[in-house]
C-alpha cells in the first residue's frame, strides 16, 4: 500500500488518522509541527502528505512552500475545518491542493486518499510517459532518410498517412492496410486502409490468429503468400464483405520496444513477379523504423490527452477550455462567426454526497459527463469546469441552437435515475446559463461571466432550465 505523512497539532486527531489508515494497509507516519513534518519529508519519501491547514498557513505559507520543494510529485491534503469561510474554501476548491472538511467520517478519510494516490498514480505516470517521448524522440535523430520522413510529426493520424504513403510508394500493389493491435479485445483493426476497397475495410476487426495478418500478429513472424487461395492461414472474410479478390498476400509485424502494435499487410503486388524475399527485407526494414514512429505518435498523444482530460469524467478539463474558448473566440472574431457557451450546474447534487457519499457522488458525475459527451459532436468541445459544473463551447454558433442543444443536455440529464448500476437511484437535474459571442461579451471572462449569471437565475426560479443570457 501507500506511506502517508500526516501532521496536524491535535495528537488524538492525528493518531486516530493513523489508526484507521494503518488498518487499511498504509504505512502512515505523524507529525505534530512543522520542524517534525520538515524532518520526516527529508528522511522519507510519502506517497501522500496530510497536513492540517492551521499548521500549514503558519509562516505566510512558509511551510507550504517548503512542503513542495521537498516532495514536489506527492500529492497535498488539507485538513481544513468546517467553518472555514467560503471565500477560503473557493480558493481550496479552485486552486491545487485538495482538502477535507473536518470533521470526517472513515468513507470520506478514505476516499480521500484514494483520489490522492489516483492523483499520484497519473501524475507519475504522465511524467513517465513525456521522459519515454523524451527518450524515443532523441532516438528519432539517428534513423535514415525514411524515418526522419515519417517522424516529420508527433500526430497520431499523419504518421499513419505518412506510413501508409510511404508503403504505397516503396511496394506496388493492389491493396495496403495498416492493422493496429486492440490489446484489451485482441484484436486487429484496420486503422488505414488504401485501395480499391480501402473504406469497406476500415475499422473492421479480426481476432489474432485470425488469417494471415492474425497469425502474423500472433507469431510476429513476417509471411509471403504466394496463392491466398491454397494458403490455410488465408480468411475469406473480408473478401467476402468487400468484394475485393486477394490473390497474393505480404504482412510484417510492427514491433517497438519488444511489444506488438500492428501488422502491415499489402495486397495482390502488381506485375509478373509475386512478392519475394527482396520486398520482404524492404517491408521489413521500413516497419521497424514505422513501428517506432507510430508508437512515439500513441505515446504523445496519451500524453497530450491526459494534460487537457479531467481525470474523473473524461471530459476535457478547465485548462484546456479556457484556451478552446480563446482560441474559438480569436477564430470568431477573425471570420465573423458567432461562438456560444453554455454553463451548467447540476441541481442538489450535495444530497448525493450526503446521502450516497464523495465516491458514488464522483461516479453520479462521470455518468452525467457520459450522458453530456453522448449529444456534443466536434467542433463543439465539452468539459468539467469544476466540481459538479459543466462548460461547453459551441464555435459558430450562435444562441439559438446552444438554447437547442441545452435543452436535449437538461432532458438527458433528467430523463432517468444514476447510479443504476450500483443498485442504487438518485435523480438529478440541471440549471443552465447561456451567452454568445458577440451578442453577450467579446472575451472569455465576459462570456463564463454572463453565462454564470443566467444560469444562477435559473437557479433562483426553480431550477432545471436553461436560459439565455439578458
């Protein structure tokens, strides 16, 4: 499990911390001041860091500030008291340390440190993932000319057009495929598909060990088939489906770092000559170098993602809305297009809480963004702005279908119970405050403002509605 520092100058308080947490597995370790806090820090390497808030604003947050230079990657608790004024709390609830209302009770402990390891857990391995981007893009420096062509760009989908091009030109064939490994289902898909039949197949699946493609995934063994016909790895399927008649077949496996991601498979090569073990060293040759680019591509990507996802909902986080509105506004203004925004808050979601708890609450929130990402379609963008509030951005248009689209949003949110699958129902509503571009402000603040504003009169006359901006 975990080691936990906890440190707060109510002994009792600190060691009944201790006792329960200890009783779930963790190492925890207690501190009473903030010399002994300081002194476990360098001595030890926590996982998670509790501090009461008394303790840690002593000093003009000196304590703080030397907390994250001691142990910049552990997550921070507060233990902050209920009577702390809103003001405070605002600033706990939009800044980056979490916090605790004491007094609590083991499920709220519990779940609170549960989110701070998951806190830990993503952070740890975002850095793990830009320090493998670090590592694999120095090594792009000594590839040859081919892959300096195909690692042109970190972007998921133009390193596959740029590998999908580069087979096209190297071997002359009929059909290419680039089929990318769905480790979870084990399957192959058809990510990029050219020739005749190339959009027939795309994101078709095929089991691993399924013809030649699966057993080349399956075995990571490159193969030539001369006559598909004859051949009884040969699967008919998707000829069957397209139409398409495979005569002669080549697949080589992509490989990076020792673990499959792919095959590549060309079709029916043009001419006298069947495939031979000339275009296959040349096939070769080339996925090792592509397997490489892709992957570079899927790591920064991940990596990409989670910067700009809440990693409760999914949804992007407010980070990145507040630079997709920006940049939607900046985008507007140059095009003369109007840009709308809708603001939502979920309606007695407290009760949830109370009533089920923080962690059936964090699961009512991640359905309510399921059921929001189910009616938002590029290039609108969706996110969790923060606790139970919701934005979404609608470039070029303007209020009249956001009102629209709120509308199905409010109805979707209200249609049926959450937390069904937990054998459990809640019901819950939402207010929704609506304002465009240039109808309502020119900026960004002007916008979350006015939107803000409707949907808190929404909220003082009676809820679940949406509303645009006077």
């Amino acid at each position: 499990m975990a080691t936990i520092l906890v440190a707060d100058e109510d002994r009792l308080f600190a060691l009944t911390i201790v006792h329960i947490l200890s009783r779930h597995g963790h190492q925890v370790l207690a501190a009473a001041k903030g010399p002994q806090l300081l002194s476990l820090l360098r001595s030890e390497r926590p996982d998670l860091i509790m501090v009461d808030v008394v303790l840690a604003g002593k000093g003009n947050l000196q304590l703080l500030k030397k907390i994250r230079e001691l142990q910049p990657d552990a997550p921070l608790i507060l233990f902050v008291a209920r009577t702390i004024v809103k003001e405070v709390r605002e600033q706990l609830r939009h800044g980056v340390y979490d916090y605790i209302d004491k007094p609590f009770g083991h499920g709220e402990l519990l779940m609170a440190v549960e989110r701070g390891l998951e806190r830990r857990r993503l952070a740890l391995e975002n850095k793990r993932l830009l320090t493998d981007i670090h590592q694999r893009v120095h090594e792009l420096s000594a590839f040859n000319a081919i892959a300096k062509t195909l690692n042109s760009t970190l972007r998921f989908r133009a390193v596959m057009d740029a590998v999908m091009d580069k087979v096209k030109e190297l071997i002359k064939a009929e059909a290419w495929s680039i089929l990318m490994l769905d480790e979870k289902r084990d399957e192959l898909v058809f990510e990029v598909a050219a020739g005749e039949q190339g959009e027939q197949v795309r994101k078709m699946r095929i089991p691993v060990g399924q013809g030649v493609a699966g057993w080349v995934a399956q075995t990571r063994q490159p193969a030539i088939v001369s006559d598909a016909a004859s051949d009884h790895r040969f699967f008919r399927g998707v000829d069957e489906q397209t139409g398409f008649r495979t005569t002669s077949i080549m697949a080589a496996p992509l490989v990076s770092r020792g673990r499959l991601i792919g095959v590549v498979e060309i079709i029916n090569k043009v001419g006298d000559a069947p495939f031979d073990d000339k275009d296959l060293a040349l096939l070769q040759t080339f996925t090792d170098h592509a397997a490489i680019a892709i992957e570079n591509a899927r790591l920064y990507e991940r990596a990409r993602k989670l910067s700009v996802t809440d990693d409760l909902t999914g949804l992007y986080n407010s980070r990145y809305c507040d630079q997709f509105l920006r940049q939607a506004l900046e985008q507007g203004a140059a095009d003369g297009r109007p840009v709308s925004l809708l603001f939502i808050d979920l309606d007695h979601m407290k009760d949830v809480d109370d009533r089920y708890g923080h962690l059936m609450g964090g699961e009512t929130l991640k359905e309510v963004a399921e059921r929001i990402a189910g009616l938002v379609r590029p290039p609108d963008m969706a996110s969790r702005y923060g606790g139970d509030e919701y934005v979404i951005v609608l470039p070029g248009k303007d209020d009249a279908p956001a009102l629209e689209l709120a509308e199905r949003i409010r109805a979707a949110i209200a249609a049926r119970p959450f937390l069904a699958g937990h054998g459990l129902s809640c019901q819950l509503t939402a207010s929704i405050g609506i304002a465009s571009f240039p109808r309502h402000g020119r900026t960004p603040d002007e916008l979350l403002s006015r939107a803000d504003k409707a949907m808190y009169l929404v909220k003082e006359s009676g809820k679940n509605r949406a509303q645009v901006a006077e």
